[in-house]
C-alpha cells in the first residue's frame, strides 16, 4: 500500500495539468486513470487556448435558431429526444444562466482565468519541451450575414472594456492572414492573443511526461473504488491501493460517477461534439482556426489534417455516436475551405463536461474533507486546464490563489 501527498483522478488536460501543478509545488502525487493521458474528450477538441472570444457558449436565445434546432435543420447543434426528460431541468437552468446579464457576468468571473489561460501552457510547455505545438498567431470569427456580425456588438464592447484584444476585418483583411478562405462570409474578427495547439492529444501527453520527470506516477484504475479510510482516502489501483489525505476530481464527464454515490449532486451534464481530420485540396493551408460563427463549426490546423468540429449535441453521455451535424455543415464548410478526403472512416466523438452556467467547479468538496474539485470545463478544457491546476493547487497548499476562487465554488449550487 502507498501513502502521497494528494491523488488526481483522471487524467485529460484538466487533471493532467493538476497533477503537474501539484508536483512541481514538490507533492509527491500519484494519478489514476482508467487509460492513458489524455486519451478521452482531451483528444479531440479544436485546440484554442483562450477562449472563444469574450463570452463563454450561450444557449441559443434567438426564436429562428431555436426552431431550426428543434426542427433539426441547424448544423450547430443536435439532440436525442429520448434525452430531453432527463435534460430539462438542466437545459432549463442554462438558458436562464444564457440571458444576456447572466452571460456577461459569466464572462467576467472567467475573464482571471481566460486572461492567464495562454501564459499558464507557456510555462507548462517550456518546461514539458513541448513550445513546439504551441501556435501564438490567434484565432479568427467569420460572419455570413451583417446581423450576425451586428449582435457581437456587446460582446465586442465588454471585450474592450476587460483588455481583449480584438481586430474586426473586412473579406479582403482576412484573407490576407488566411488566403484559402473564401469569400462567402461579410464579416471576420481576429483574435489575435488567442493560442492554439497543433496536437491536443501530443500536449497532454508532454505534460503527463514533465509530470513523470518531476517523479509524479501515474496508475491504472476505477476511480469509482474511491473510498475514506480513516483520515484518508483510497482508491484501488492495477499496483495495489494508494492512499492520501487529499484528492482531486478531474474526471471531465465521469466526474458525477464518483461523487454521485458521496451523496454530491452537481448539475453536470455533456454536450457531446465530433471531429474528423480533411486533407486540404491543392495547395491551400489553414495558419490559425477559424470558426464559421452562425454555421458553428471550427476548421482547425492539426498535424492529423484539417480538424472540423462540431457544435453541441444534446445526448446521453455514453448513448451511440450520430454524428448527423457533419451532413448539415459540410456544405457550408467545404464553400469556406476546399476541404478534400476525409482522413478517418470514422468522426471522433468526445463529451464537453458542462455547468449550466458555463463555469468550472475549482475547489473544495463541501461537506467532504480533503476531496478537491476540477471538473465542467466545458468549450473550454485545454484552455482552463493549466490555470485551473494553478489555482487549485494555490489552494490547496496554501499559497495566496492568483485570482478570486469563489466564482468557481462547487456551493453556488447549493441553493
Ligand atoms: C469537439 C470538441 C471541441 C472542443 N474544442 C475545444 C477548444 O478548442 N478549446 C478548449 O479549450 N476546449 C475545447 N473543448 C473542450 C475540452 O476538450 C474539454 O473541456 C476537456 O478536454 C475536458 O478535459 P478533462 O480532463 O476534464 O476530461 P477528459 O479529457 O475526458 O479526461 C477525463 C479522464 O477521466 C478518465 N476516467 C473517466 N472515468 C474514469 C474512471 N471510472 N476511472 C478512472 N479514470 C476514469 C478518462 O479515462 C479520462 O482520461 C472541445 C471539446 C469537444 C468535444
């Protein structure tokens, strides 16, 4: 039996990032998963590091989206009926948290851990030797229709307000920074400090290797054997059981299963995405992701090919994939960019961890000492994953913590 300073369950970005936080803090940490790093919803995401812009992914509140996506017309989102019972209250609970003074309030509790987002992978990749998937040229927002580009008008003013640096361009000025666009858009904006990754998946595993170098192991088991022992707790591994007066929850959408049965009920639920890799026809090439606004899908530049993912999915977690988005967006996508032969057979699927109010929960377990939180990172899992394994961290070894936790408590559910 082993005894460590502290154990992160799960290990995607989010705990990968934890742990490695934790360890170069001098823990000794041991991280259990069922599978390798980052093998799961961390795999496939569309690589930004930084957000989408200013504001976290609202619940459409316009009446024509709603009823295209209820008709399921709409290429940015799909749904399983036979979820929706069990999805009401939470989709409930996200279209309130998505009126538009709920949605600016959650753009600026985020706006401490977004701002520091970029510098947080710097740090982790300089030390993981891994700068070289790092890409620091931005990301650019396409707009079809004057309408679309006319409603980011708030979003754009709070940006300007918090220090976002943005650059609305015309056609011609975006396709000066990405050529193989074509003109079937009105409106573009660049981003210009939003990062991104050429590999999510090659990321994650440089830094569960840092985390190795700093002697941090990483174990294979169920984290659902996770149980108090006296004054600690356990959880039973391939190598035996470990035990440690501290653990974290950073199991991205399973993170419900182990704290279901301690009687911890957090609104967690997934929107569920795909992606599949495009060889570009001819010549063309992509510098930086774009995402087709109103379209919602996002091209993004991999080592694989040309990565498109989609929107939402409203789904149970582990239901069989449909991903009958691509049928509705590929029209679109390939009017955009010449997207030629499809790398895979198949789409990938992955499940965002998701909060109705668009926030992660950072921090203590109310009522379960010793058991810490870092899961519902929702769009935004590569990005938060470093800064969030900072904060945590800060916690939990009591350094000062950089920004203001609160936003991110697990009790704001308690109500
Ligand atoms: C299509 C798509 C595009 C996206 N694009 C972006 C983007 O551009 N930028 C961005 O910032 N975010 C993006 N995201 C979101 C981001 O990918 C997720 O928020 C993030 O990967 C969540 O990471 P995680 O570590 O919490 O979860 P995961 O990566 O799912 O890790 C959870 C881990 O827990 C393990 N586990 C689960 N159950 C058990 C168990 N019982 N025992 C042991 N281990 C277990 C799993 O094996 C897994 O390794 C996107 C997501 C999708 C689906």
């Amino acid at each position: 039996m082993a005894r460590v300073d502290a154990i992160v369950l799960g290990a995607g970005i989010v705990g990968t990032s934890a742990a490695l936080q934790l360890a170069r803090r001098g823990l000794a940490v041991a991280q259990v998963d069922r599978r390798g790093p980052g093998e799961e919803t961390s795999y496939g995401n569309a690589g930004v590091i930084g957000g989408a812009g200013v504001y976290p992914t609202p619940f459409p509140r316009r009446l024509g989206t709603l009823l295209r996506v209820a008709l399921k017309l709409s290429p940015e989102a799909n749904y399983h009926l036979s979820a929706l019972p069990r999805l009401a209250p939470w989709l409930w609970a996200y279209f309130r948290e998505s009126h538009p003074a709920r949605l600016e309030a959650a753009a600026r509790a985020l706006r401490p851990l977004m701002a520091r987002s970029v510098a947080e992978h710097e740090a982790l990749a300089r030390e993981a030797r891994a700068e070289q998937f790092l890409r620091k040229n931005g990301w650019i927002s396409v707009y079809r229709t004057d309408a679309a580009f006319k409603a980011l008008a708030p979003q754009l003013e709070l940006g300007a307000e918090l220090g976002v640096r943005f650059r609305t361009l015309d056609v011609a000025g975006a396709r000066a920074l990405e050529p193989g666009l074509a003109p079937v858009f009105r409106h573009a904006v660049h981003w210009p400090d939003i990062a991104s990754v050429s590999n999510p998946f090659a990321l994650t595993r440089a830094y569960a290797a840092r985390f190795a170098e700093l002697g941090g192991v990483l174990l294979r088991g169920d984290a659902r054997s996770l149980h108090r022992n006296g004054r600690n707790w356990r959880v039973d591994t391939a190598e035996g059981p470990v035990d440690s007066p501290e653990v974290v929850v950073a199991l991205g959408p399973w993170s419900v299963d182990v704290l279901a049965p301690l009687g911890l009920r957090l609104p967690l639920a997934v929107k569920r995405g795909y992606h599949r890799h495009y060889r570009p026809r001819g010549t063309a090439r992509l510098e930086r992701p774009v995402v087709d606004a109103e379209i919602g899908y996002v091209l993004a530049p991999m080592e694989q090919g040309i990565r498109l993912t989609t929107g939402a999915e409203f789904a149970a977690r582990d239901a069989p994939p449909t991903p009958v988005q691509f049928r509705r967006l590929m029209p679109y996508a390939t009017a955009l960019f010449p997207l030629g032969e499809p790398v895979e057979a198949q789409p990938w699927m992955g499940a965002r961890p998701c909060f109705p109010d668009m926030r992660p929960v950072i921090g203590r377990t109310p009522g379960q000492p010793g058991l810490w939180l870092d899961c519902g990172h929702n769009h935004f899992g590569l990005t938060l994953g470093p800064v969030s394994g900072r904060l945590l961290a800060e916690m939990m070894t009591g350094e000062a913590p950089f920004c203001d936790p609160a936003p991110f408590a697990a009790e704001r559910f308690a109500a």
